[in-house]
C-alpha cells in the first residue's frame, strides 16, 4: 500500500509513495480488490475499484498490483479468460496488452 501512499491523503504520502512499483506475487482477485480498496478507496484518476469489481468480479484471476506512475494490475488466467477480460475492460483502462510472461497488463492513467 505505502506505494499508492499519496492517494490516502497521509500527510508524508508523497514522502512514501512508490512510482514504479511491482507486487512480487500474485493474489486472487477479491484479495487485490480488498488491497486496492484499503490503498486507493477514492479511485485515481480514471481508476475506480468498484468498477473493476462490477466488470471482472467472478472470474477467476490471479493479480499482481503494481504502479507504473498510475494504476496497474497484471492479470494471470487462462488466455480464454484474459481475452474475456480485455473486451470485458476495453472502455475503462487505457493501456491493455499481453506480456511475454502470458499476463495481461492493465494501466490507468
């Protein structure tokens, strides 16, 4: 969480938040839906929780939080279920890409 700790409003927040930041493992989707709640409950920028929630709750995904400058998650899945996700998703981040390690990148700015 310290790395979106500039989105709490905490009064060292920018003194704390991390830019460029990588979870080294995957969690479940409602763990990462819980850990985003907690870190960013207000959104950020065109990022919201609840929406991600309503979008992709259910499937069955494996996420890894990350920061690039903004709000990013590698989704982990089948590619039949990670290709659901990006038409599912398309309207809402604006980046959303496959990676070489078979995940798929979602960015928010």
């Amino acid at each position: 969480m310290k790395a979106y700790s500039d989105c709490r409003g905490a009064p060292i927040g920018y003194e704390t938040r991390e830019l460029h930041f990588r979870a080294r493992e995957a969690v479940s989707f409602p763990t990462a839906v819980a850990i985003l709640r907690m870190a960013i409950s207000a959104g950020y920028n065109d990022f919201s929780v609840d929406r991600l929630e309503k979008l992709l709750g259910g499937l069955n995904l494996r996420v890894v939080i990350a920061r690039e400058f903004s709000v990013c998650l590698y989704l982990f899945s089948s590619i039949s279920t990670l290709v659901r996700v990006q038409k599912l998703i398309k309207n809402e981040a604006q980046e959303i890409d496959f990676q070489p390690d078979g995940s798929l990148r979602l960015w928010w700015d």
